[in-house]
C-alpha cells in the first residue's frame, strides 16, 4: 500500500479495517492543504514506522474534518484498544470527558492519549518529545 493511501478516512456508516488492525486508532483533521497534509503524513509516518516499530496497518485513522462521528459508533463497530488524538479534542467526536495533553488516560479499559495537531508538532521539539514520552510507555508497556 502507497504513502498516498495512508489516511484511511471511511465515509460510510461502517469502518472498515486492515487485517493488521490492533485497535489503536489515530483521529486528526487533515488538512485542505496539500503541503500540511503532507507534513501530517510524514510526521505520522515516522511515529508509527520508525519510532514504534509498528506498521500503519495496524491503526485506523479517522479524519473528523471529513468525517463527523462519534466515539460510541466506533466502539460499537470495532475494537478500540487506544485512542491518540492529534489536534483534536474529545468532545468532538461525542466523549464527555477532558483529557490532559500529553498524558496518557486509561478509561474504560482503553488508552488515550491528546495532542496537538501534527503541523504543530512538527514545528516543536519540546511537544514532540512529550508525545514521544507518552508513545513509549503506551506502547512498550
């Protein structure tokens, strides 16, 4: 699968998923920008591939500009074992709680984990090392 297939954005009433799928999903807002988006990719790409080891298959990536969603609809369709948001908050896609950046919060047996959107991290070291903290200890535990 190509790079320029990397959002998974699902427009129907249902997601689907790769095979690989581990139940870690990666909600966003891609941007109308080309140039942006591209910075959102590269920066997703390297978390996932280079930093985690991990492929891209194994995660779903919503996009909510896109889409407009709600958290229930996909825990109801597949399961969600972590939940990162990049630069986007909960309530937006329906969850009644806040969630501290840069932290991860176990709740309701998943994992969640806010950030900023990836065009600012990919302009701040400091963030991307705080994320990068977080990342670890949700995925190497």
């Amino acid at each position: 699968m190509s790079y320029e297939s990397f959002y998974i954005i699902n427009t129907g009433t249902s997601l689907s998923v790769e095979i690989d799928f581990k139940g870690y999903l990666i909600v966003y807002k891609k941007s109308k920008d080309d140039e942006i988006a591209n910075t959102q990719l590269q920066l997703l790409k390297r978390l996932i591939e280079n930093g985690l080891k991990l492929k891209k298959e194994n995660f779903l990536f919503i996009d909510v500009a896109n889409q407009q969603s709600r958290f229930s609809v996909w825990r109801k369709q597949i399961e969600i074992n972590k939940c990162i948001f990049f630069g986007v908050e909960p309530s937006e896609v329906g969850l009644n709680f806040n969630l501290p950046s840069y932290k991860n919060t176990t709740f309701s047996s998943i994992l969640f984990l806010k950030a900023d959107a990836p065009e600012v991290l990919e302009k701040n070291s400091a963030l991307k090392a705080k994320l990068w903290e977080q990342l670890q200890l949700a995925f190497n535990s």
